[in-house]
C-alpha cells in the first residue's frame, strides 16, 4: 500500500512537471505580435496607431488609438460614407449646353453658347460602370464630342457671334484644398476641382524616343487642344533600362518644360498633367469640337467661375452646426441636382441645346474608393455641401461630413478635415474614429454596398498588388491611404475563424525612402487575421 502511494505521488510529480504552459490569451498573443512587429528598427521610429473592433465596436486591440494621425486617402472613407448615408445612389448628374442670346432663323446666335457643368465627374473616356482596374477604352472627350455631334444634329445653330463659355459656377471656385502642396498641383493627382470637369482635369503628354540617339523626343497632346505650350530641351540617348526625364509647370503658368533622356529602345513615357483651369479647356475643347462640324465662333473661349468672397476662417465655418440635425432616413435620401437648364437672371433667351446625363452616383463611389481618385472625392465633397446646405463650396460640404460624423456618435475632437480627399496635409483623424465610422457603416442598410466599394486585398484597386500570396488575399476589404510620410490601412477583415473585424492601421512620420512600414502593416494585418 505504501508502495502504491509512492508510486501515485510520482507519477503525480511527473505529470505535473511535464504539463503544457498554460495558454497566452488571444488577445495578449496579438498584441505580443504586434510589438514584434513595430520593435523593428527599420519602423520603430515611426507615429503608430492601431484600432482593432469588433462589428459592434468592441475593442480587440488598440494602440495609440485617440492619438491624431495624418489619414491620406484614408479621408475617402469619411467623405464616400456620408455620400452613402445621404444621397441616392441613383442619382445622375447634367451637363447642359444653352444658347444664351437670340437665334435667328439662319441658324445665327446673337450671343453664347454655354457649357454648363454641373459637377459631373464622368466626361472622360473611363468604361462605366468601373470594374476594378484603370480602363479608358474611349477617346478623352467623347462625352463632350457627343453634345457637339447632338448640336449639329438638331442643325439650329450654324454661327455663334460671342464665345463659348466654360460655366463652373455649380461650384465656388476653389480649385485646391487647404495646405495642398504646390508641387502636387501639376499632376493628375492634385488636379483642380471644377464643376466643369473633363477628363479628370488632365491632358496626356506623350513621349517618344527618336529614331536614333542625340534626335529630340517626339511630344504630342492627348487630347490634342492648344492649351499647353511645351518647351522641350529633351532628347533620346542608347539603350538603358528607363528613361530620365524632368517636367515643371509653375503654378498658373501654362508652359510646361521638359528636359532630360529616352532610350530609343523605350515604348514611350506618358505623362498626366493638371489642367490650370479646366471650364477654360473645357471650352478650347469645345469650339474646336463646334468648328469641325460646320458651326463657326467669332468669339473666344472663356471660362465663367463663382468667384469666393467669404472672408470667415474656414476652420471656424467647417465647425459651425448645421441649421438643423441630418436625417439619417433612407426614405429621405437627396437625389443630386445640377443647374437648371434654361435658367437664367437675365433678359436673354436661353434655349437647351444638348444635354448629358452620368453614369450613377454608385458607380463613381466605386471609382473613388478603389482607385483612390482625389478629384471625384472633392467634387462629392462639394455635391454634399450643395445638396444639404445649397452651398457648393468645401466649408459647406465640411460641414456637413462633420455633422454626419458627429451624429453617428464619433468624437468632435477626433477628426478635422480641410477636404474631402485626403490630400491636405492638415486633415487628422484618429484610429478609433475610421473604426468608429466602419462599424456604424457594417450595420446600416448601405453596409454591403458601401464595403463592395473598397479594394479586395490581392484583387483589385489600390490593394491589387498587395497580399497576392497572404492568407488574406480576397478577405480584407479596405482603404489605402499613401504620403511620402503617411502610410495608412483601414477596413473590414474576414479573419481565420470566419469573423469579421474591424481594422485602422495609422502610420505618420516613417522615412519616406523606405517601404518598411508598408511590409510591417501587412504583417500586422496578417496577424489580426491569425489572432480572431
């Protein structure tokens, strides 16, 4: 008997000292990933916060999560959901073109052709509806080549003794957002917002080598309008892996330069370019398109604009409530509306001569997520502060984002934004406010809809080239936002169990020469998706 208890006693004492370690919490393994992953030299350094919820907003992880942080694209968020919680996704937009004057018989108009924009972001050659991958399998202005052929069609107007008029005043003429850097202006990306907006506000440069080294690159326009005056010091050199090649355009200046080499083995370097003033081109374009198809203009082309005249502090005009609380109703969604077509204060004759309608709202909220689009977000941003407050400028559709984000319960102090697109320096959010806004929008009728707008990690949009060989490839559903110093990630995960989560990953202040800190939020994502 005592020989039994002995022998119970040690294989007690051996079981108990071959147990298996008790278990780290899920939660505590996560967060022991995650500062593996920031302890990294090459991204220590960096402003880092992280929000990790559930769909109900619980709190999974959280790091620095009311710290402000620099959002980038990760603004869009903001703007496209108020869009989502205000507007009717069926909305279309107009773009008119009025005779302004008297027209004789002859076909002989006494006055202007206007073409009124109405802040319509699709005359472009963009296929609709979007598919997830930059296409622009049409001519550039086709949509504006459409209103001049149903000008000459109706066979009306044969002469036109003023001007064409580029109209953008839907909107109040603020081409640029607070604190846009002036280097960022000449390109599609900072591209200026207009009521009128054609081809994303942007003319291509194409450049071709010679046919043999030391003879000057071969440029052409794209569309080809006379708006741009190229002085090109350019030429092509022998072969080598890429071309080296400068552009500088001063702001307000249409001379743009080019200097530098092109193998004369390349296929070709195509540049974008931000149009100065794009109701102006607008309108070049269009008297071009008028006098191929027999219509003749004494006038010029010019562009009408709505010129600010506030004088308020925009920060204190961005913050002022609005008159009454937002209905967050689907029954009272706005259905956008641009000019009326034969509106006018005057006493001339306004005749319709040919109109155009976009594409859906929704479709362009996809574009404006997926691919990031800068100029589409701003000019939501204006068709928000229009159709609440009748005000198509960027404090009024501030004001309205900020009233929305305040209603669905966000923080006042927990975001501030000078635009609509992310591309001011100046704009602020914290983590938990990007998480805040995904699970308010995971639970309202809008919720699928608005996620199937963003870019499916390894599939399509910004994140296409992103988690291509990760377990979460096709599984997270999020927005991208990139400075040369901001990285930023937020949006729906499917993790490994089969739940959602809810995900912002902000990241400030990284050197910009490095993509580190793009690899370390990856593999935090990952680990999220591991962990839950």
């Amino acid at each position: 008997m005592k020989f039994q208890t002995q022998l119970l006693a040690l294989l007690l004492l051996t079981s108990v000292g071959h147990a298996a370690p008790p278990k780290t919490p899920p939660k505590a393994a996560l967060a022991k990933t995650i500062a593996a992953i920031l302890a990294d030299p090459a991204v220590s350094r960096a402003h880092w916060g992280i929000s990790v919820v559930t769909p109900e907003g619980h709190p999974i992880y959280v790091l620095n999560e009311g710290q402000s942080f620099e959002p980038a694209s990760n603004a869009k968020l903001f703007t496209t959901a108020t869009a989502f919680a205000l507007l009717s996704p069926e909305s279309h937009l107009a773009t008119n073109v009025i005779a302004r004057g008297t027209l004789d018989a002859d076909g002989t108009l006494h006055g202007d052709i206007v073409l009124q924009g109405g802040g319509d972001p699709s005359i472009s050659g963009r296929a609709w509806p979007d598919t997830g991958k930059t296409a622009r399998p049409n001519p550039p202005l086709q949509p504006l080549e459409d209103l001049a052929d149903q000008i000459a069609k109706a066979g009306l107007v044969h002469k036109v003794t003023g001007n064409v008029v580029g109209d953008d005043s839907w909107f109040r003429f603020e081409r640029y957002g607070s604190g846009w850097a002036w280097d960022d202006l000449q390109w599609d990306y900072g591209a200026p917002i207009s009521a009128l907006t054609v081809n994303d506000n942007v003319v291509y440069l194409d450049l071709m080598p010679g046919v043999k080294p030391g003879d000057p690159v071969a440029a052409s326009w794209n569309p080809a309008v006379p708006y741009y005056a190229l002085e090109s010091t350019a030429v092509t050199v022998a072969s080598s892996p890429k071309a080296d090649l400068g552009l500088d355009r001063q702001p307000g200046s249409k001379i743009v330069r080019l200097f530098g080499t092109i193998p004369v083995n390349s296929k070709g370097v195509h540049l974008a370019i931000a149009i100065e003033d794009p109701a102006e081109f607008a309108a070049l374009a269009f008297r071009q398109m008028l006098a191929v198809r027999g219509i003749t203009v004494d006038g010029n082309a010019v562009a009408l604009h709505d010129l600010s005249l506030s004088t308020a502090d925009f920060v204190e005009e961005s913050r002022t409530p609005l008159p009454a609380p937002l209905s967050l109703n689907a029954a009272s969604l706005r259905a956008l509306s641009g000019p009326a077509a034969v509106a006018s204060s005057t006493s001339q004759s306004v005749k319709l001569l040919a109109s155009r309608t976009s594409p859906p709202l929704s479709q362009d909220l996809t574009v404006i997520n997926k691919h990031s689009q800068n100029l589409h977000t701003e000019l939501l941003l204006r068709d928000l502060g229009k159709a609440i407050l009748n005000d198509g400028s960027i404090a009024a559709g501030a004001r309205v984002v900020r009233q929305f984000l305040t209603q669905i319960g966000i923080d006042p102090g927990d975001f501030l934004f000078y635009d609509g697109s992310g591309l001011s320096p100046q704009d602020l959010i914290t983590p938990r406010a990007a998480t805040t806004l995904l699970a308010y929008a995971a639970r309202q009728p809008w919720g699928e809809a608005f996620r199937a707008t963003l870019p499916i990690a390894g599939v399509d949009g910004s994140l296409a080239e992103r988690f291509e060989k990760s377990p979460v490839k096709g599984k997270f559903f999020a927005k991208t936002g990139t400075f040369s110093e901001v990285n930023a990630l937020s949006g729906y995960l499917l993790a490994a169990s089969g739940k959602t989560v809810i995900v912002s990953i902000l990241c400030n202040d990284h050197d910009p020469t490095s993509d580190a800190t793009h690899k370390a939020a990856d593999k935090i994502v990952e680990a999220i998706y591991a962990a839950n």
